[in-house]
C-alpha cells in the first residue's frame, strides 16, 4: 500500500474530521441553469455531485473577500444587449457580464439617487432611514450605515463620488467610509450636472486600488459614476447613436463604460484580483417621454427602477437569472461576503447563496419612494410577472402586467379585479415588514395630507 507524504497524511486526516462533523460551509441549494421562476419546493433536494464540486470549492475559498460595487448613474437595464437594444452602447460591461452572474430582473430601491443609495447604505427601505424630508435627503449621523459594520470588522473602506451632493455635510452618507473624496472643482446645481467627472473619477479610484494597504486587510470599495446623469453631453471619440435625448444619453453610456472598463481592467491585473467580488449595477433609470416623464425621480415606472446586476464572485460559474430581486439585498450579499454580521434591523436577503449556484427562490420585491418635500409618495410591488403601484397613501393603485405590457400601457386594476385583490393582498402583507418613520422637516411634503403627520 502506498505512503502518503506527511502533508498528505494531514490533508487526509482533516477532510475525514470534516466529514465526520457533518462540515459543509457550501450552499445546499441545487445548481440550476438559466432561469428560475417556479414555486418554491417544499421537500429538499437530493444532494448532486455539482452540489459536493461546488461546496468543495466553497471550502477552499477565502473566509473573506473583497468587495467592489460599481455603480453607473441612470442606467436603464432596456440598455444592456441582453436586452435587446439596438446599439451596443456598453460593451465594455457586456464583456463584464459574460463571466458575471446576470440579473434580468433587478430593481432600484427608489427613483432617484439620495433615496436609492440612502437605502442601500442604510440596508433598509427609504421610508424606513430617519431623514431630512427634503428632495436632496440628509441623514442623521445615528443613522448606523452598514459601511460602518465594516469598519467596525476590521474592513478598509474605500469610495470616491462624483457629485457635490455628497458633500460630507450636506448628505451624511460618508459614515463608516475610511476613505470619501469627492472630484474637486464641480459646478453645482439642483435642476442638472453640468460636470464631465469619469477621467478624473478614475484616477481617484485607481489611486485607491493601488495603496499597499489593500493587501494588508480586507477591503470594500464604492464608485458611483455620474456621467450619463442629464445633462447629457457629446464627447471627443464617441459614436454617434441617434438624435436628440436619448441620443445624447447613449453617448454618455458608452463614456462612461470605456471608463468602467479601465476600471475593471485593472481590477482583473491586481494580484487580490482571484479573491475580489465586483458588484456592478445602477442607483436607477431614466426616462425619456415614457409616461410624459423626462429624466427620473417622481414616480416608479419599469424605465426608472429597474436596472441590471452583475456580480463576478471568484469560484461561481457565470448564469442568468430572471427572477426578481431588489437592491435592498445588496447590503446583506456584501456583509456576508465580507464575513460581517447584519445589523437586526436590516433588510433584504443575502444573494451569496444563488451566486454560488443555489436556486434563486421567488420572492416580492418593493420599490419605495417616501414624500418628500418635491414629491408624493409611491410604492411599487413586484411579484412574478405583475406589478401594482400604489399612489400616494395607497388611496389608488394601478396594476400591470409586465410580461404581456412591458411599457405598462394598459391598467388592469379595474379590468381584472380579482387579481388586484391577490395583489393587494401580497402587497399589505409585505408593506407591514416597512417600518415607515416620519421625515424631520414634516411642514412642506407634497401630498401631505391634514392631520397626518407624513
């Protein structure tokens, strides 16, 4: 019989204490392909040799990873080529996405940045985070962001921002963040962005990446870039794809992805590259004369909240998945990846364990936007195939079907009134999970009605 080196002998003696102990630090959701929208099974399934590879290679991964999200402002998911558009305006992100784990179905937590990165920070929907009440929403240092939960762990954390919005004083979004630069010199305004920031906005990132520092503790970073935000300017090198505002706009997409691209490009040279998930996704859309709107905020249509993900994670085979899923579960992916428990509070649920090949199980989704001092209040509830948007405080309700009506044309609210009642249902028993807490600047919000509060 042969000998097995000391180091083998070792190797054998733990995988038998592993085993014995019933050990599996893998998922035990079976691999599936494509896509996953049937009903939830009620017995487990049987254990597969695809599900033993892949806990094997879940063992042999790093206890903790780092994690990079990228964001690109206003990027409507009708725009990626899986969606069938017209011009290829991001290709640098569809070659991300080929060796990505694709979402389909993916939606903002809001319509607009200061709720929907608010949300994200705060693992929590927006009508949930103490806030100032007005449109461009302040938040509370005592507002426990879940960067700070990294930093507490012993995480580095890293982002740079494009915007004078996020100002340190003005927003309150910079907790936890060991590093926050904001491109200097912007010209500020309320209505537009008249910056071009990806040049500069790149080379504060990659300044980041390179510090020595990141090879000594793990590290999360943030880049939000701000180009294709109105308004939408032409540049040097740029294709031409098609006239006016929507034109304009895809030139912009297409800027800003040559920029993504070097981005990731120099993610993939670094040697943390083979132990680093790169999140990349939008904080909402944008709209250009669907449903009489133009740019975002304001409302909950498909244009303006549903926007793509894309998530490279080491050790995860690439696939599509076209269930609905919602950037309130960001958070709780990234605290996981990172080893860092979630605060109770928090939403959303951890997307580790499709990532890694479990199945991606149907649940609903919520878009959220709180009245402010600009807007009245919406909620927008997926489930399956339909969608039901709720106006202000859910005195009337709209219903679409968004497979047959992806445009949302034709409201079935009234034509189909049992299926409004499933809805409803669906949607009252989620919204009970929202713990809405009242604004601080409560005199001026839009829609307000008389002895309420908010």
């Amino acid at each position: 019989m042969m000998t097995l080196p000391l180091r083998g002998q070792r190797l054998l003696v733990l995988g038998l204490m592993l085993a014995s102990l019933g050990c599996d630090p893998g998922s035990s959701t079976r691999p599936v392909g494509g896509s996953a929208t049937g009903p939830e099974s009620s017995s487990p399934a049987a254990p597969s040799s695809a599900s033993a590879t892949a806990s094997a290679a879940a063992a042999e991964a790093p206890k903790r990873l780092n994690v990079i999200v990228i964001l690109v402002d206003c990027l409507r998911a009708d725009r990626m080529p899986w969606a069938g558009y017209r011009y290829p305006v991001v290709p640098r992100i569809a070659e991300f996405a080929e060796r990505a784990v694709r979402y389909t179905r993916f939606y903002a937590l809001s319509s607009y940045t200061a709720m929907s990165v608010g949300g994200i920070y705060a693992a929590r929907y927006p009508s949930e985070v103490r806030r100032s009440g007005y449109f461009f929403s302040s938040y509370p240092a005592d507002e426990l962001m879940f960067p700070e939960l990294l930093q507490q762990a012993n995480v580095r954390t890293l982002a740079a921002q494009g915007h004078w919005y996020f100002n340190k004083e003005k927003a309150g979004l910079h907790q936890g963040f060991d590093v926050w630069e904001i491109v200097p010199d912007l010209k500020k305004s309320n209505t537009t962005d008249q910056n071009i920031t990806s040049p500069k906005y790149l080379e504060m990132a990659l300044a980041h990446l390179s510090d020595p520092a990141n090879t000594e503790q793990p590290f999360f970073a943030w880049y939000h870039f701000l180009d294709p935000h109105d308004m939408y300017m032409g540049h040097k090198g740029t294709p031409k794809f098609g006239r006016g505002a929507p034109g304009l706009y895809d030139g912009e997409l297409h800027f800003t992805d040559r920029h993504v691209g070097k981005l990731l490009d120099f993610i993939a040279a670094q040697p943390w590259a083979d132990h680093t998930a790169v999140i990349l996704s939008a904080d909402h859309g944008e709209t250009f004369g669907e449903h009489d709107m133009y740019r975002h905020g304001f409302e909950l249509w498909e244009e303006l909240i549903h926007v793509p993900l894309l998530v490279h994670l080491p050790g995860s085979e690439p696939r599509t998945i076209d269930v609905p899923r919602s950037a309130v579960d960001l958070a709780p992916t990234i605290l996981e990846l990172l080893a860092v428990q979630p605060d109770p509070s928090y939403q959303g649920v951890s997307l580790v364990a499709e990532l890694r090949g479990g199945e991606p199980k149907p649940r609903p989704v919520i878009a959220d936007l709180p009245r402010t001092s600009d807007n009245d209040r919406r909620r927008a509830f997926i489930w399956g195939k339909h969608k039901l948007i709720a106006h202000g405080d859910d005195e009337y309700f709209k219903l679409f079907d968004l497979q047959a009506d992806p445009q949302e044309q034709r409201d079935l609210a009234r034509k189909e009134p049992e299926l409004l009642k499933q809805m409803l249902k669906r949607y009252q028993d989620t919204s009970k999970t929202i713990k809405d807490v009242c604004p601080k600047m409560r005199k001026k919000l839009k829609g307000k009605k008389k002895g309420k509060d908010c």
